[in-house]
C-alpha cells in the first residue's frame, strides 16, 4: 500500500515539473484604433441629368490605426438629413479601402431615397463608422455638412405631346364616343408636370383609355396585359401599349380618383366618397350678391378640366366667401381658412360647415381656382 502511494506521488510531481517548463507566453495586448476624419471632394451635390454616370463626388477617410491588417476593416458611410442624427441614414459599406467615390445617379437615387423632392436644395450630414470585419472596436467619425439638390429623371413615360388627356371607354359614362371637341369633365386635370388625375365614375364593366388627342384614335394611354390581378386598381402603364385598361375595380360600380404618375409610369385608381362635382358657385359678402344660397349663373364658376372650376372676380379686404355646389341649396358647401389657398373644407350634408374664406389683405382682381381632385383652392392675383 506504501509503495502504491509512492508511486502515485512521484507521478503527480512528475507532471508539475513538466508543465513548469512549458511555461505560456502572456497574451498579445493589442491598442485601440482612432476615429477617422472623413472628407469630401465637394460639399455641393448639385448635378443634371445628363451628368448621371459622371463621378460627383469622393469621399475620404484617415486610417483608424487598428492593429490587424487593413484588408479585415470595414466602413460604412452613412448620409441623412441634417439634425436627424442619422436615424434613417443612406448607408454604403466598403471594406478595405480609405475612400469611395459616387456618380451624380447614385447620389441622386440616395437622396430620393431619403424622400427628398426634386430641384429643391436641403442640409444634408455625412459621417463614417469604421470596425474590423465583425463589427468589433465600432469608431465614429467627424460629421460633414453639405448641401444637396436632387435632379428629376426622364419621365418613364413619354408626356402628352398635346400636355392634355381624355377618358374615353365602355367603362365610363362616356363610352367609346370620341368627339373631336370633349367637354371638360372629359379631360384629366393635370396636377404637376408629370402627373395627371380625375375623378370618374366607373360601372365595373368593360375598359377605358386615356387620348392625349380628343377625336383622333391613333394613339393611347394603355396597358400591356390587363388580365394581371389587381390591374384595375393599380399597374404599369404606357404609350400605345396593347391592351384597354380594365375598369372591374375591386370597389365595383363606384366613383373613383385616378392618378396618372407619367414620372414612375404607374396608375393608381382609389375609391370617393362623393360624385364629381358637375356645377359650382361662389357666394358670400364678397360677391355682389352677398351672402345667399341663389347666387345664380353670374356667380357661377367655370370648369375648367375633370374636378377644377374657375371664377376671376374682384375682391375687397375684410370679407369672406364659400362654394356652394347647387344654386339654391346651402348644401354641399366648401370652403377654408386662408386668404391664398389650401386645403378644401367640406360639408356635403349633415356635418359642420367648413370655415369662410377671408379676402386678400390688398384689394384688387383675383383669379380663384378650386381642385376637387387635390381637395384644394387658390387665389391667384390677376
């Protein structure tokens, strides 16, 4: 039993011994890397179309000083409004590299990204967040401001060579008549430079399609297959594309806004509550009829195109005025609160009267225009 013991021990110093001499080195310490100074070739982003596959900008950085081989770092350069404190950041990652240069396009499609409007200026930030390739040891740099303007693309549609449109179709109310002289509530009103709408009413039946000439069949405003689920309601469209526009929208037999979007070539066709308005009127101390639901046909505003009407009339300060929709009844009533425009207050029956509308602080002759497919009005000094 002694000897099993002895045994037992001189095994166990044995091992002590050897691992004594086969001591581990300590392991490496490494520093902390720097935070990157970014900056950039330019502090105007401002390009054309034509410039949109040339370099407009180059963004670089200093070396963070982290103790690996560059080739594991990574970089992410993140662009935002300025004061939104990167919350919703354009982001690019590079990976071994200490600078990236972007084209007028790509820049230009960051900023649309970031819901900016087109040829309008804005405050944009820019900074940098360097780490090794698994995100470890993250570094912030400097922030950079700059000003950006983002340019409009060709429309993916070719505009109206007449800037006007016309429904026609077994759809609509007009069926496939196409005289060479249509009436207003035929012709799509053009909201901005690319983009058209109406409000019409559809049977839930058969098609329609949009002319860019009343009376001439020899080209259109189409789709490429109408058979696509959904395609009433929402699709591609194009010039002269093969198929009629379906009108079974999913709502049925109903009126509906229709938005033409030439930029992003897409139609969207949404459900109203309430009819195209056919006739209105302007009543109200600043009219010389006063205030009085008969105004009659001097009062009555023109339409102009589908859902806008028009009067040009003079005005004084200190007075106010309305819309009324039928001569001879108080209801439907619009209106609002801003002498130059805005949003259109409404009341079709039932609810509260929408606010009067004030008359221009300076007295003179003023062109008002109301747009049921925008929901809103102006004043237009003449």
């Amino acid at each position: 039993m002694n000897n099993i013991f002895k045994s037992i021990l001189a095994g166990f110093t044995a091992v002590l011994a050897m691992t004594a001499c086969d001591k581990v080195d300590p392991l490496p310490n490494y520093g902390n890397g720097t935070n990157s100074v970014l900056s950039a070739s330019t502090n105007t982003l401002a390009a054309q179309a034509a410039d949109s596959s040339n370099a407009l900008v180059t963004f670089s950085w200093t070396y963070p000083d982290y103790a690996t081989d560059s080739t594991n770092h990574k970089y992410i350069l993140q662009i935002d409004s300025a004061g939104k404190d990167f919350t919703n950041a354009f982001s690019k990652t590079i990976l071994a590299a200490t600078s990236v240069t972007f084209t007028a396009k790509e820049v230009n499609d960051a900023l649309m990204g970031l819901g900016f409007t087109y040829n309008v200026t804005y405050s944009i930030q820019a900074r940098l967040i360097s780490s090794y390739g698994n995100n470890n040891e993250r570094l912030i740099s400097n922030s950079i401001t700059m000003t950006a303007t983002p340019y409009k693309l060709p429309p993916a549609v070719t505009l109206p060579f007449t800037n006007k449109l016309f429904i026609v179709g077994g759809a609509t109310d007009f069926g496939w008549t196409n005289p060479s002289s249509m009436p207003p509530v035929r012709e799509l009103t053009r909201l901005d430079e690319t983009t058209w709408g109406g409000i019409y009413h559809l049977s839930g039946s058969s098609a329609y399609l949009l002319l860019p000439e009343a009376g001439n069949w020899g080209n259109k405003y189409s789709v490429q297959d109408n058979s696509i689920p959904g395609a009433a309601n929402t699709g591609a469209f194009g010039y002269n594309f093969p198929q009629d526009i379906p009108g079974s929208v999913a709502e049925g037999d109903n009126w509906y806004r229709m938005i033409f979007d030439f930029q992003i070539g897409r139609y969207t066709v949404t459900k109203v509550n309430n009819p195209m308005r056919e006739t209105l009127y302007i009543t109200g101390d600043a009219t010389p009829s006063g205030w009085t639901n008969s105004p009659g046909n001097a009062q009555a505003m023109t339409m102009v195109s589908n859902g806008v009407f028009e009067i040009t009339m003079a005005l004084q300060p200190g007075k106010l005025y309305k819309f009324l929709d039928t001569d001879a009844q108080w209801q439907p009533q619009f209106g609002g609160s801003s002498a130059s425009g805005g949003d259109l207050g409404a009341n079709y029956g039932g609810g509260g009267d929408p606010a009067a509308i004030p008359t221009p602080a300076l007295a003179g002759n003023y062109k008002i225009r109301v747009n049921f497919v925008k929901n809103t009005y102006e004043v237009i000094p003449q």
